[in-house]
C-alpha cells in the first residue's frame, strides 16, 4: 500500500538576494521520493552562454548536517534528470525581458513514487535543502544574467505521511565528487569511492564551446589493477555516440536575444552534441537559417535588417549540459544495488576501482558524478 501526495517544500517565495546560500528545512517525519525545484526570473540575458542552470552553482540535500545526500550543480542535476527521463527538464527560457522558468528534479528513488528507493525522513535528525545560487552579472535587461527583482524559488515534491505503510530499503545519494582543469594530452586517474554500490556514474565537461570527446578521449574503468575493465579505452567519439545508442536524442528549445538580426552570431544550447536544430525568427528576424552547425555550437542568421530581435532554436542531440554517463542499472537490466554493479561491471564497491581519463585539450572544465544506492 501506499499514498502520495504532492507536497509543497517551498511555496513561492523571493530570493533572498541575487547571490548566496540559503536553507531550507525538509520534514522530519514520512517518505520524500523526489524534490521538483522551480526557479523563476526575468531575464537580462543578451550572451547565448547563459541559462538558469547556471546561477544554481551547488544544490545539496544535507542529513544531520553533514551527510551528504545529494550535492550538484544545477547543470548536472538536469543531466541527470534528462538521463532519467529520456527527455530535458521542461525549462521555459525566454530573452530578452522575458520571463523564464527553469526545473530541477532531485530525485531519491529510480523515479517519483519509487517505493524501494526513498528518502525516509523519520531516519534524520535534521534534513536541509541548500541553494547556493549567483543570479545576476549585471542584472538589468540586455545585460548578462538573470534579475533579483521578482525572481522566485517553488518546491515541491511526492511525500507519503507516515501512515502510508511502507518504508523504502534506502535511497539513491548523488554527489559531484571530484573537479578538474584539463592539461593538454594528460592521463587522469581517480581512484573511485568504496563505501555504496554504484549506481550511474557520470563525466561532466563544463566548457562551453568544447568538443565532449576531446575531454573524455579516452575512458576506462579498472576493477583491481587490470583484472577486469569493463570499459576499456572507449574512444570519446564512441562514447558520444554510445549515449544516443542507448538514450536516444534530447531536444531544448531557448529564445536567444541578437543585436543585428542580419549578422551571423554563434550561438550555445544544453544540448552539447548538436545533430540538428530549428531557428525560428521573430517579425524582425525575418527568415531564420543555420550557418554553420557544429556539435558544439551553431551560427544563425535571420533575414531580417541591421536591428536587434529575437530568435528561438530548438536543438536535438546529445550529451546535455555536456555529460556522458555509465547507467549500471540499464547495463543490468534493471537491477539495483550490488545485483546491478555486479551484472555491469562485474565489480563489488569495496573493490579497488579506478577512473582512468585521457584529455585531448588543455582548459576543459571537467567533473565527475557518481550516483549510489544507500
């Protein structure tokens, strides 16, 4: 048995400045399966290279104040959604002086309404949600950034009251574990954590205007000094691809702001791995056509005379937010916990673990995600 109800974390309320960390308590009592966090703001933005994902640099779901439960980036919290789902949170980006709407899932189960995997408050003495957050780089219309004024933070999530006759057998943590800047042509070894079964493991390349593969072009996991590599010098561009193979293509839809309708500006979507977009102009843009489509930017030009107006691109592809990731509970089958790693992988946790990158560039901003079950 059990009973869901949605259940307001947060109701609508102003930020409390353009920039800082806030906290927010979380119920002590019952199970939460997910947190849907809505962010709300008007935005400045002119530069192509900002989102609402962006001014979120740390969400953290924090147990008795210092486990870790959940700790990402905005822009890894979507990755990691989009990899869930199969499809982009449903964000609502308008610019310029438009108003925009970004959604960041948090989930503590496979899914909203997982009964075996939940964060069962009664176990915590304190639970907080912290948003630490930077909303402006300017902060009026046709600057960069998102404005104070009027922006808003929502919560909401899937909870069942104590009464609901279940007790999920524990939770999924997500936590960013390590960040790095690339040197050109370098190996990187991280030795990965032995204290949970894993779940998805998660490479992130935060450089705009980067090539995925170049960052991530070699990868290999080694289980106990060689005995096993389940992925074993996967080409970056193998890698790429290997993610439409087996979550198929993602699709944003953005309105981007361009000061002459009629020059080719270069523009940057979440969808870093670009097969196709669709331009559409408005009444001054004129007719809207793709310059030049890279996957990791395009050029778009409108038809339209030397004054500003707006485009909107919707883009398809893969590798949001620049992610790739390894799903142990897809390679399984749909196992979980040890059963999944062992199915995947054949590794245990408590194994001697190794992530082993070759980076191509210098520069690349890079991370890595690593889910477990708990």
């Amino acid at each position: 048995m059990g009973l869901w109800r949605t259940h307001y974390l947060i109701p609508e309320r102003s930020f409390a400045s353009a920039a800082q960390t806030e906290v927010f308590d979380l119920p002590l009592v019952g199970v939460l399966s997910d947190i849907m966090l809505e962010i709300y703001a008007q935005s400045g933005n002119i530069n192509a290279d900002i989102f609402l994902a962006d001014i979120l640099t740390k969400i953290e779901v924090i147990g008795d104040g210092s486990t870790v439960i959940k700790s990402f980036t905005g822009k890894e919290c979507q990755a990691l959604a989009a990899y869930n789902d199969g499809r982009m949170p449903p964000d609502k980006e308008l610019s310029p002086s438009g108003g925009c709407w970004g959604y960041f899932p948090i989930y503590f189960g496979r899914y909203p309404g997982d009964q075996m995997y939940a964060l069962n408050c009664g176990n915590w003495n304190s639970l907080q949600l912290r948003l630490t957050y930077a909303l402006t780089a300017g902060g009026t219309i046709n600057t960069s950034g998102f404005m104070s004024t009027g922006a808003k933070i929502t919560a909401w999530g899937h909870y069942a009251p104590v009464a609901a006759g279940f007790a999920p057998k524990g939770y999924i943590k997500s936590e960013e574990k390590h960040v790095w800047t690339t040197a050109a042509t370098t190996n990187y070894d991280f030795d990965l954590a032995r204290d949970y079964p894993y779940r998805r493991l998660m490479l992130v390349d935060n450089t705009l205007n980067s090539h995925v593969r170049h960052a991530f072009n070699k990868v290999t996991v080694n289980v106990n000094q060689g005995a096993t590599k389940p992925i074993d010098r996967l080409d970056g561009d193998d890698l790429v691809h290997e993610m439409g193979l087996q979550f198929g293509m993602f699709q944003h839809t953005k309105r981007y702001y361009q000061a002459l309708c009629n020059a080719a500006t270069t523009f940057y979507t979440p969808i870093r791995w670009k097969v196709n977009v669709n331009p559409v102009g408005s009444g001054a843009y004129g007719a809207a056509y793709c310059g030049t489509l890279d996957p990791k930017n395009i050029t778009v030009q409108g038809t339209g005379g030397a004054e500003p107006g707006w485009v909107q691109i919707t883009s398809y592809g893969y590798c949001p937010h620049g992610c790739v990731i390894f799903d142990l509970e897809k390679l399984s089958g749909g196992l979980t916990g040890p059963a999944a790693m062992l199915t995947a992988w054949n590794a245990r946790h408590t194994d001697d673990i190794d992530l082993e990158i070759y980076a191509y560039y210098a520069n690349y901003s890079c991370a890595y995600v690593l889910e477990q079950y708990v």
